[in-house]
C-alpha cells in the first residue's frame, strides 16, 4: 500500500461544506505518484510516457470536511498482461469517506497499441496488494497539501 496524506483547502469543499466530490479523482491521481515513478521515476513527461488511464470510479461512503487531514492509500487490485486496476480509500478521522478504482495500461502512444508490464515493474507491483481486510502491512507515506 502507498499512502499520502491530503490538506483540504477551504477552496475544496461546497456549498454545504463537505469537501467538493470534484475533488477525489484530483487527489486520488496525486495518490498514484507513486505507481507513476515505478514506470517514470523522475516523472519526465518529455521521455516517452508509457501509461494510459482506461477507466476511473469514486464511490462516495460518508462525508469528509474542512479541518482534518484525509490520508489516501493506494493498492494495486488486479495486474494484467498491459494493464493494471489500482484500488484507493480515502479516510477521514477513521473513517472511509470514498473508495474508487483506476484502471491503467501500459501503452504505446505512437503505435497506439497496449504493451506488456515489464517484469521489474511487474514483480514491484505485487508488492503492494490490496487483500481480504483491505490492508497490506507495507507502506510508504508522503504528506502534502491540497494545492501542490
């Protein structure tokens, strides 16, 4: 499991002041960085970027607000032969706010064509599954704040 830590900002949340639901498709792609480095360690989007997303749901599970950290965890759910579904919570106070899936491919732009994981990647992915309890005993944690 990768874990961040999100600071909602006042300028997240909505008229009845739970945080924004346009907010956690941003978070939870700023919660994917790490997955990201595995395939682009410094991120350079100048090389040849090799990852597409597929698919994205959020399900919202209770309200989150302004004036308490939320903490995302990211777990990787299912790998494919090009593709990947990565699993992500976000918990406020204790409690899991939202819960969504990302379904990303390994992808080769110009010939606009799936490729396979390579096996590096592959073996570092497995590392982090999400299992029955929804918990995996590894973690590395990054605190950062809503706006960077």
């Amino acid at each position: 499991m990768w874990t961040k830590f999100v600071t909602p900002r006042f300028g997240d949340i909505d008229g009845i002041r739970h945080i924004n639901n346009c907010m956690l498709p941003i978070w939870f792609e700023t919660a994917r960085e790490p997955f990201f480095r595995l395939f682009h360690p410094n991120l350079d989007l100048n090389d040849e970027w090799r990852l597409i997303m597929a698919k994205i749901t959020v399900e919202f599970m209770s309200q989150m607000r302004l004036g308490a950290d939320i903490e995302i965890r990211t777990f990787i759910k299912k790998i494919g032969r090009s593709s990947m579904t990565l699993y992500q919570e976000a918990w406020q106070g204790g409690v899991l706010g939202a819960k969504g899936e990302a379904v990303v491919v390994h992808y080769d732009f110009r010939e606009r064509k799936s490729l396979p994981i390579p096996e590096a990647i592959r073996i570092e992915l497995e590392r982090h599954p999400i299992n029955e309890s929804g918990q995996s005993g590894k973690s590395g944690s990054v605190r950062f704040s809503a706006g960077k």
